[in-house]
C-alpha cells in the first residue's frame, strides 16, 4: 500500500495528516520534529537567560556607582557636617552623630540597590511554557502513532 504526504492546515500537527502517514513516516517525523524543537527551546532559553542576566548585571552596576558615589559623597558631608556640629557640641559627640546619620543613609540606598537585583528572574519562564507544549504535543502524537499501528495491526 502506497501512501503520500498530505499537507494539513491543522496548526500544530507538524505539517502532515496522520491517517495518511505511514507509521515509519510518522516516526521519522517525530524525531525530526523533537530535535527542532530542542534545537529551538535551547535557543530560546539562552536568549532569556542572556537578557535576566543582562538586566541583574546593570541592577549590579547602578548599585556599584550608586555605592562608590555615596562613598565620597559621605566622606566630604561628614566633614562638614562634623565640623558644623562641633560649633555646638563637642567634637566626638558632633562626629558620632554625623557617622550614624550618614551610615543609616547608605544601608538605605544599598538597600535599594540589592532589592532591584533581586527582581532579576533568572528563570526562562517562556521556554518554561513552551516545553510544556511541546511535551504535550509529543505526547498527543505518540498517542496518535500507537493508535495507528493497532489500527493496522
């Protein structure tokens, strides 16, 4: 018995009706279809992986500046503020406040930084959900083969 490929407008079946398939056709294509897929998925998730990490790296990078900027930063406003204070307390108490006012300040926007980080998903959700589909529809074909062949049996 002599079959032929028949082009189906079914989306997601892989091009080809079954019913008129050989099943050795049918398995052929399986595999074929399955290391696409796994050619694409693996493509996909390098590609959301690549942008988490992109976008984790530039929280890195803010936070980085953010801290080095804030670093000079209280430096220089420690001295000022230090000296201002000492105007009207004495040196060690004016510098002790300063230097507890200055260090909440920086844990705060340190703070910040590392919880922009932490928004990172780092997970390909998307390829996540495709091999979930694609796991469905391997199963559904298989399924289809099976049925086929104790059709034919």
């Amino acid at each position: 018995m002599a079959y032929e490929f028949h082009r189906s407008s079914v989306p997601g079946d892989g091009g080809y009706r079954i019913e008129s398939t050989p099943t050795p056709e049918l398995v052929k294509e399986l595999g074929w279809q399955a290391q696409r897929l796994l050619k694409e998925e693996i493509r996909l998730a390098r590609s959301e992986i690549r942008d988490e990490v992109k976008g984790a790296a530039q929280g890195g990078v803010i936070a980085g500046v953010g801290g080095a900027l804030l670093y000079g930063g209280v430096l220089a406003l420690i001295a000022c503020v230090g000296f201002a204070l000492a105007l009207v307390t004495p040196l060690w108490l004016a510098f002790l406040i300063t230097g507890v006012a200055f260090v909440l300040i920086g844990g705060l926007i340190a703070a910040g930084g590392a919880g922009r980080m932490k928004q990172s998903n780092l997970k390909p959700d998307q390829t996540t959900e495709t091999l979930k589909e694609d796991g469905r529809w391997a199963s559904e074909t298989m399924r289809a083969v099976r049925s086929r062949m104790r059709a034919n049996a």
